[in-house]
C-alpha cells in the first residue's frame, strides 16, 4: 500500500500535516469537513506538499516529525527550498563558539 505524507494549506493560511494511504479520498474527507477539527473549522483546504513513504510507520514518524516544525520550515519544505531548509535546520539553542563567547583570561 503506497503510505504519503501530506501538507495541506487551509483557508486561514495555516498548515495540517498527516498521513494516508489514500490522498485523493482522505483530501475529499477534509473539505466535507469530516477530516480534522482543524480542517474541519478552516475549509476549504488544498493538497500543498505530498511525500511517498515505504510504510505506515514511517508515514506516521515522518508526519510527527514534520508537525513539529515552525510555519517558516513547513513553506520551505513545500517549497522545496533546500537552502531555507538547512538555515532552518540548525538548532535553535545552538550557542556560537567563536572567540567572543570563549572566557577571559585574568591572568596576562
């Protein structure tokens, strides 16, 4: 069974990121407002970004992965902007170790 990972944009520009095997139905399901509360209280949706997946299991870790991510990060994903991508990678709690935060010698 081809298991997809999917984005849609909702009508208040927000994004729902889940899993199906069955895109063309489960996005159908969505705008009937039977989908998602969120779908459900933001329609109509549109199918943004779709990611094959060998496997339900890894549809599901993919999906809870990508939940997780800023609104910045999901649009260049969508985008397929591999660059913003990166940049927007890189640990937000990452302290610099350049010379300015190395400690000061008090001793000459």
């Amino acid at each position: 069974m081809p298991w997809s990972v999917y984005i849609l944009k909702c009508s208040d520009c927000s994004y729902y990121v889940g899993h199906t095997a069955h895109i063309e139905s489960r996005l159908k399901v969505h705008n009937c407002g039977k989908g998602a509360k969120h779908t459900a209280t933001h329609l109509p949706v549109t199918l943004v970004y779709q990611e094959p997946a060998n496997s339900k299991a890894v549809a599901m870790k993919r999906e809870q992965q990508i939940k997780h991510w800023s609104k910045a990060k999901k649009e260049a994903l969508v985008r397929d902007d591999v660059l913003s991508l990166k940049k927007l990678s890189k640990c937000r709690n990452h302290v610099s170790k350049d010379k300015t935060s190395q400690p000061i010698s008090s001793t000459p």
